[in-house]
C-alpha cells in the first residue's frame, strides 16, 4: 500500500486523533537515535504548549505541499 494511500486512510479513520507530536529537539547525543529514545516535549510555565498535529490536519498539510511541487514541475522519479 502507499503511503499515500495508508495517510488517505488513517485521516478518514482517525481524523481528530493525534497524528504527530513534536519531540524535545534540545537532546544532544551524536549517535543514532531512535524516535523512541526522544522525550515529548512537556508544558512548563516557560514553554507551555506542546506543538500536535491531528490525522485530517497532517493530510491536508501533505496534499498542499505535493500540489506545490506538482505545479513546480516536479514528478516521479
């Protein structure tokens, strides 16, 4: 299945649900970190958001962005 395809689906089953959350980017290490060795980022009365994007979102945001590159000339390959 492509990954458009499975975005396409997951957006249509899961559209309010969390689809992304901004990890703690302040993690130095120089050697391969895996996205499950980050940290989430948590409010603090200094920072008090953390950065989320929902499934509907995430699409939405996926097909402007392969529409841009479309209208530039870009195709597979």
């Amino acid at each position: 299945m492509p990954i458009t395809d499975l975005l396409e689906q997951n957006a249509e089953k899961y559209a309010n649900e969390v689809a992304l959350v901004e990890v703690n980017p302040q993690i130095t290490e120089k050697r391969r970190v895996l996205w499950k060795d980050y940290d989430l980022i948590q409010p603090t009365s200094s920072q008090w958001y953390r950065r989320e994007i929902t499934w509907s979102v995430f699409n939405e945001k996926a097909n402007r962005f392969a529409q841009l590159l479309m209208s530039r000339g870009v195709k597979k390959g």
